[in-house]
C-alpha cells in the first residue's frame, strides 16, 4: 500500500512538470537524465528506532538544498535519491515505524522540475498546479495557499486533501503539503509532506519544522 502513494507522488510529478501554464514551455527530458528501465524496489521497510538521535541533516549538492529532520523519527529511504523511468528525480525521507493500522507512513519526498531552467515563475507554477492535481486524484479539495521565502527566494506552499486510486481501485486519502521552490539554477524543487488523514495533525509540526529548515545553496 505505500508503494501506492509513492507511485501517485511520481505520476504527479510527471503531470505538474507538464502543466506548469503559458509562461512555462516543457522543453524535454531533463539534461543528463537517462530513462531506467529497472527502478529500485520500494517494498515495505521497517527501519529500527533510534531514541535520542536528535536532529540529522540531508545535504543535496547536485541539486543545491539542505533540510533538517529529527532522527529517531524519520530516516532517509533506500536508495535516497534515484530517477525513475519517467525521468523524475525523488528523494524521500520516511518514518521509522509504520504505526498499527495504518496504510503508508507520513513521509518527505522531493520531486525535482529542471526543464524549464531560466524560465521559473515559482507563483505561476503553483497556481497551475491545482487544476492539474484536481484532473490527477479522484479527490482534491485545496485547504491553503501562502506564499513566503526560502533562502531569499520565492516559494509557494499548498496545503491539500487528496486521495489516490490504486491500479487495483484501492482509494488512498491523505493529507499534504506540497512546497514549490527553486534553487539558484532555476531547477524546480517540490517538496511533499504527506501523511494519512488521521495522523497528519501530529506530525504537522515536525513538518513546520522541515520546511522552515530547508536551505537553498
């Protein structure tokens, strides 16, 4: 069942990457990505706590960003960083413990967007995604939009409730932050931050929290 969500966070970001409105001109498969044929297994983990790890940080060069999570309750996915055959690029970061009765964890992914270098308008971009979202899950309804700044740099975040239809019509609701920035090569970055409905309010401030360490370099 979390491969579903994972395998809705990537069909999205095929679909936002394509729809990014008039200012916005899709101009093919990012530089330097090759398709895959093979994507890494992402079958049920369970990764063992770590009580009193305190606060670890991801630093991605390649696509000029760090963010802070808290260690014994998230732990980054293996692999951490792979592309898919569609050409997306997803990091993502997981709860350790999978909690009883529930179908997916609250999770962190990264969707990256890089082609339409020089040519981002981050709120143009958000302000497209909605309708795209709406045509993609079987539910959307928007909760908020606001708009601040990352690192001096434009960033949109909505907040929404969605679900997903599995391939085998299983109905997959959920709760989501989906943050929309760029580094300093106009390569887009999304951020998700998702979690089951009932869950989403608990972990809300640790997701606050990841957001507001995210640093653009």
């Amino acid at each position: 069942m979390r491969d579903y969500l994972l395998a809705a966070l990537l069909g999205v970001a095929l679909l936002a990457g394509c729809g990014g409105g008039s200012s916005l001109v899709d101009t093919g498969r990012p530089a330097g990505t090759e398709p895959m044929t093979d994507v890494p297994s992402l079958s049920r983990i369970v990764i063992p706590p770590a009580p009193g790890a305190g606060t670890e940080t991801y630093t991605n060069t390649a696509l000029g960003f760090s963010l802070q999570f808290p260690a014994e309750q998230f732990a980054l996915f293996d692999p951490p960083q792979y592309v898919t055959t569609l050409g997306n690029r997803v990091v993502e970061l997981v709860q350790r413990t999978l909690p009883e009765g529930e179908i997916f964890r609250p999770n962190v992914g990264l969707i990256t967007d890089d082609r339409f270098i020089g040519q981002v308008n981050i709120e143009a971009y958000a302000d497209a995604a909605p309708p795209i979202l709406s045509d993609f899950f079987v539910e959307f309804t928007l909760v908020d939009r606001r708009s601040f700044l990352i690192s001096g740099r434009p960033a949109v975040l909505l907040e929404h409730l969605s679900s997903w239809e599995a391939p085998d019509g299983t109905v997959v609701p959920f709760h989501r932050y989906t943050v929309y920035t760029a580094n300093d090569e106009d390569i887009i970055l999304i951020f998700t931050f998702t979690a089951p409905r009932a869950v989403f309010e608990s972990v809300q401030p640790v997701f606050d929290d990841i957001i507001e360490s995210i640093t653009l370099l």
